[in-house]
C-alpha cells in the first residue's frame, strides 16, 4: 500500500484535498495524520496539517498484486486481467504473455499451484472467503474436454474387455470431471483410490 502525503489549513481540508485528488470516498482510504496544525496566533505562525493517505486495495487488487510479484521474481511478462463475480464469490483471473507454457506447466500443475497461492494471499487479508480461478489460453477448458474424452474412451475400454482400469494420478478438480463424465453411464462405475498426491480413479464395471 502505497502512502501519499497531502495538506491543508485542518486535517479536513487536507483530507478533502486527498479524496478530489484520488477520485475517490472515505470509505476506500486509509490516513495517517504526521501534523495536525495549527491557526498561529493573529495568522502568524500557522501550519498546515498533513497527512499521509493511501487508497484500500480490493479483493482484485490483492491478487494482482500477488501475481504480479510472482512474475516479477520469474522474469516473465505477464497481462493480468480479473472479472470479479459478487454473487459466487469468485475471482477470475486471465493471464496473458509470451511465456505461458512455463505457467501451465505438467499438467496445469504449475497453474494449480499459483491458484492455490493466489487464493492464500487474498483470503488472509479478507473477511469473507473468496475463490480465486486462474487460466490461461483457455487451458481449463480445453483441459476438462481431454479429460472428458479420456473417460469415454477408458469406459469404452472397460466394457470391451470387462477389466477395471486406473487412471493416472489427478488433483481433486480433475478426478470430479472424470467422475461427473461417467456418472450417467449405464455400465460403468468410478472410484478414487491412494493417497494424495497419488490419488487416481479407477473405472470398474457395475456389478
């Protein structure tokens, strides 16, 4: 949070001058009085008040500010855009640039995890819990319909040869679309078995 000074001839006026001059309300700042002031006697003598004002980040702020260190520390470049939806309590996070791969990762682990760091910061500074969703290059989404195919495929497979068959080790996220993919099938059925971060699914026949 970056400190401003301001001044003025009370702590009012100078406040006021802080608020016009950073479009903002009273509400979205924070102020810190370094010297109250003082009328003077008959006019002489007198001293401004000053104080030191910084505007309250938001929720998004928050997390762009965290990624933006982050990107800083690995030399990328990065475009970070957030769309904060109020009603699900969720922050999308989109990130643009020429590296994204190195944020994708194996997997999206290296994604997972800057959204699982993301949603550390923001929630130690707020009151209410709030998600943050972090993509790039629309990988969730082509990611989930891999996964989907995958299921179709291994069920297929299961049917065909009457024999379970385990998936590779998944984070929670994606074992749920496997799960969800297979849930209407009329012949198969799917579990999780291991620990994590071994943790997978396995797609049996119904019995």
């Amino acid at each position: 949070m970056e400190f401003v000074e301001f001044s003025g001839k009370t702590v009012d006026d100078a406040l006021t001058n802080a608020l016009v001059a950073l479009g903002t309300t009273s509400d979205q700042i924070e102020y810190e009085v370094i010297e109250k002031g003082s009328a003077g006697i008959l006019g002489f003598g007198s001293k401004d008040a000053v104080i030191k004002v910084a505007k309250k980040m938001s929720q998004e702020d928050i997390v762009v500010k965290f990624l933006s260190d982050v990107f800083e520390k690995m030399d990328l470049e990065v475009e970070i855009t957030t769309k904060f939806d109020e009603i699900e309590g969720v922050i999308d996070v989109d990130l643009k640039g020429p590296e994204m791969g190195v944020l994708i990762g194996k997997r999206g682990q290296t994604l997972d995890s800057l959204q699982y760091l993301a949603n550390l910061a923001l929630n130690r500074k707020t009151d209410s819990y709030l998600r943050v969703k972090i993509d790039t290059e629309d990988y969730r989404r082509r990611r989930k319909e891999t996964l989907e195919n995958l299921a179709k495929n291994v069920a297929y497979k299961v049917k065909r040869t009457k024999r379970p068959v385990s998936l590779e080790a998944m984070n929670p996220y994606e074992r749920r679309i496997i799960h969800s993919a297979l849930q209407g099938d009329k012949y198969v059925v799917t579990h999780s078995e291991g620990e994590e971060p071994y943790r997978h699914v396995v797609v049996t026949l119904k019995k």
